[in-house]
C-alpha cells in the first residue's frame, strides 16, 4: 500500500489540471473479459478520446499475452469528479 500511495501522490503532484486521477471499471466489465475463452488477464492501454482527455482501454490477453480484441472496454468513471471516498491513492 505504501508504494502505491507513494506513485500516485508523485503523479498527482506532476498532473494537469484536466488530467484524470483514476479510472473505475465496473464489476461486470472485467468479468466480461475474464469470460472469454482462452483468456488469462487484461492488458490496460492508455488513449484520448474525441474530447482530448485521456481515457484507459482494457482488452483481455490469452496466455501468450496476444490482445483478444473481441471484447474492447473503453468506457470508465472518471476520478475526479466520481472518487469515492478520500484515502492514500486519491486525496
């Protein structure tokens, strides 16, 4: 926890102003990708979207680590303003 709370204080120290803290995925999201045949985890790609912010897109990843880009993701609630409650890696 205290290396993690260490790297995302160094990155909120270093972000813009319009700049995302984190990403939330839902439940039902990851697990849609974990179903998939063949698959053994999830590769996380950063982006910008049409509004030019920046956005993650997670694919799921056989286990020779090939993309299966049946199922692409690339839809999240952004943090800020949806952070959920203050602590180490958001505050």
């Amino acid at each position: 926890m205290q290396t993690a709370a260490g790297w995302t204080a160094k990155y909120r120290a270093t972000m813009g102003a319009n700049d995302p803290k984190g990403h939330f995925f839902g439940r039902n999201e990851i697990n849609s990708i974990l179903a998939q045949t063949g698959c053994k985890g999830i590769r996380i790609y950063y982006g910008i979207n049409d509004l030019n912010e920046k956005v993650l897109i997670l694919v799921g990843a056989d286990a020779n680590e090939n993309d299966m880009t049946n199922l692409i993701v690339d839809r999240s609630v952004v943090c800020p303003p949806r952070c959920g409650t203050r602590n180490s890696l958001n505050s």
